[in-house]
C-alpha cells in the first residue's frame, strides 16, 4: 500500500502564489514568497480567522490514496481537523535544526 504525502503549508502557498500572479510568476514563486512574506502570513491568518480548516480541506483534496501523511499540520487547529473528520494516529516529530538540513 502507498501514502498519500499531504502538505498543509503546500496548499496554502499554492492557493495564495496561484491567485495574483502570471504563470511566469508562478515560475519563480519561492522568490515571490521571500519578498511578499509579511503580506502572506496576513492573508494566511485572514483565511484562518475565517475557516480554520480552509487549508487543511486544501490539502486534503489531493489525498487520493487510503493512507495519508499530513507532514506539516502544525497548528492545533490543524490537528482538530483532521481529527474530527478522519480516523488519524498522530506521530510527533522533534528533530534539531541541524538534522533537519
């Protein structure tokens, strides 16, 4: 059986880098989010104020195998979501800034 790898912090940088930009644009993304990042995390926190499972729900669309990993659901809110709509086990990883590089 294969995962499905999920990416709560993927859908939201797709959803906000998708919207304003030309496929040009798009291209260069990463970039994009390094100048704009103040104005990303605004609209990110707007987005959750709203509908705190908007991301998640994001995420979740492209889960088209039985099992998942969602590898970044870092808010508690994050984690309420998933809980509450989906049978989970939950593995908390802790790991020094030097092992993740």
């Amino acid at each position: 059986m294969t995962a499905r790898l999920c990416s709560v912090t993927k859908a939201r940088r797709l959803r906000v880098c998708a919207a304003p930009l030309t496929a040009s644009q798009r291209a260069v993304c990463q970039g994009y989010k390094e100048t704009y990042r103040k104005d990303m995390i605004r609209w990110g926190e707007e987005k959750r104020a709203l509908d705190s499972g908007y991301f998640c729900r994001l995420a979740a669309e492209d889960a088209d195998r039985p099992v998942w990993l969602v590898c970044d659901a870092r808010r508690p809110t994050d984690m309420e979501y998933f809980q509450r709509l989906y049978r989970c086990t939950t593995v908390r990883v802790v790991a020094s800034e030097g092992v993740r590089r």
